[in-house]
C-alpha cells in the first residue's frame, strides 16, 4: 500500500485540524461527488496512518509492561535481600557496659 500524496492536502503529520479542513476535488461535470482516486488515496493514508500510530502505541504498552515486570522483580529482590540482612542481626543496639571506669585519681584510698 502507498502513501496518500496529493498536490492539495495532508503531506505533512496528521491532526483532526489538517484532516478538517481538507477539500477534496469534485468530479468531472457528468459525475456526481468527488474524484474517487482522490478520496480513495485520502483512505489509505488515514488508514496507515491509523496503523502506524496503533503500532507505535502498542509498542509503547509493551515497553511499559516490561519496564513495570523489571522493577517489580528489582523490588522483590531488594525486599529479599533486606529480609535476609534483618535476620541476620537481632536489630537491638549494642549493650552498653553499666560499670563506668574510674580515674586512679577517683579510686577510693589510693593516689
């Protein structure tokens, strides 16, 4: 399938304004409505057009879910990897020691 190209409408990006305003050649004076090959050509770009932007968007979901498996995993595995270093440790503070040195000066009967 071609590309819609026409010498009076739509050649660059499409937006819901481009394709509003686009204004189709009548057909010969014995036929009624438009020239077909034009509305035809304008069919097929829209419809490309549509595929192309379903593509883009479909990629995008799938890069989305890959990107959402991966930091599930990472999280997992970082809520994994804590689990172990807590049962590692008891997570009490050390213990201090309650008896407080004395200075030879503060010895009792000695100097």
């Amino acid at each position: 399938m071609g590309m819609y190209r026409s010498r009076n409408a739509l050649t660059e990006q499409l937006t819901p304004e481009r394709i509003a305003s686009v204004r189709l050649p009548l057909a010969a004076w014995y036929q009624r409505g438009y020239r077909r090959e034009e509305v035809d050509a304008l069919l097929h770009r829209l419809a490309y057009e549509l595929r192309a932007r379903d593509r883009g968007l479909e990629e995008a979901r799938a890069e989305n879910q890959r990107i959402k498996r991966a930091l599930r995993n990472w999280q997992s595995e970082r809520a994994g990897a804590g689990a172990k270093a807590k049962r590692a440790t008891t997570g009490r503070r050390p213990r201090r020691n309650t008896v407080q040195k004395l200075q030879p000066a503060q010895v009792p009967g000695g100097e």
